[in-house]
C-alpha cells in the first residue's frame, strides 16, 4: 500500500532518473558521442588536438573495432550490423561514417571478387596511425576518470550502466514501445 509521503519519494525518484538520464545523455553526446573528443577538458584538448586529431568516438570506435576484426582477419557485410548495434546507431550512419574515414584516407573499401555483394573495408595505415595516436590521448583521460573516480566506483558504475540498459530493453519489450533515440 502506498502513503503520501512514499508517493512524493517515488515522483522525486523519478524526476531524478530522468534528469540523471538526461545528464549522461548530453555527458556522452558531449565527450564521447557527436562533438569532438576532449571538449570538456581543456589540457586534454590540448593534448590530443595538438597532435593533429580531429575525431568523434564513434568513428574512433568504429577504427578500433576494425582494426580489431582485421587482426581476426574479419571483414565485410555482417560487420557494418554488428558496428550498427555496437554504436547504437543505424546501418546507414555506419555507412556514412565509413563514407567520411575513407574520404579522409584512414580506411579503404572494395568489393570482393568473391561474393560482389560483399564489401570488405580495410584500414590504411594512416588509419592505423590514426588510432594509436588517438588512444595515447584517450587512455590518458580514461585514466584520469578513473583515478579521480576510483577503480571500486568504476566498476560499480560500469556494472550499473549495464544492468540499467538491459533492464530498460527488457521493459521496452515487455511494454512493447520503441526506444527513444
């Protein structure tokens, strides 16, 4: 049974959830997501613009994650939906991405002579170049949120932020509504 005073607790819960989503959103679309990597610290800015970087974290994401798949010796078609699902953003944004890279010269595509409706993207060695330049940068401010955080909280958040988005796509599915993007 609910009281007074349980259901203003709830509805400041609430307000607060959705502000706090609020505030990780635009966090994420500001440091990690849409703008520039480093905008929000100015010394790491410094550090990883003066190096000639110029680069949002899903592109960065996407060339690390290719330069994974190469290793492996992975390319192609079921790539660009499995990036598409990693960087929760559709296949045409992906494609794009891709488009920019290789307008850019960090990555190349071609078609394989194998199966033509199969593009193989590789990465060049400006790429290459592109990423390890850029995750020096990276990992230097990963490295200072977590030590300011702390290794415990981190990994508490981490496992909270997982947690939270598979309860969330349970709900959705349970509810039957589409995500808000």
């Amino acid at each position: 049974m609910k009281t007074e005073g349980t259901e203003e607790l709830n509805a400041e819960l609430k307000s607060e959830l959705i502000r706090a989503l609020f505030v990780l959103r635009n966090m994420h679309l500001h440091h990690f997501g849409q703008r520039r990597f480093g905008a929000g610290g100015a010394a790491i800015r410094r550090g990883v613009m003066s190096d000639g970087l110029d680069m949002n974290m899903p592109a960065f994401a996407l060339l690390k994650q290719l330069r994974l798949r190469e290793e492996k010796g992975e390319t192609g078609v079921a790539w660009l939906s499995e990036m598409s699902d990693y960087l929760h953003v559709s296949k045409a944004a992906v494609s794009q991405m891709l488009g920019t890279l290789e307008g850019r010269g960090l990555i190349t595509r071609e078609i394989d002579p194998s199966n033509r409706r199969t593009i193989i993207v590789k990465l060049t060695e400006k790429g290459g170049e592109m990423i390890d330049r850029f995750e020096r940068g990276f990992d230097s401010y990963v490295g200072v949120l977590i030590d300011r955080f702390g290794e415990n909280d981190t990994r508490e958040i981490i496992r909270l932020i997982y947690k939270f988005t598979y309860i969330i796509d349970e709900v959705q599915k349970d509810i039957n509504i589409e995500a808000i993007e």
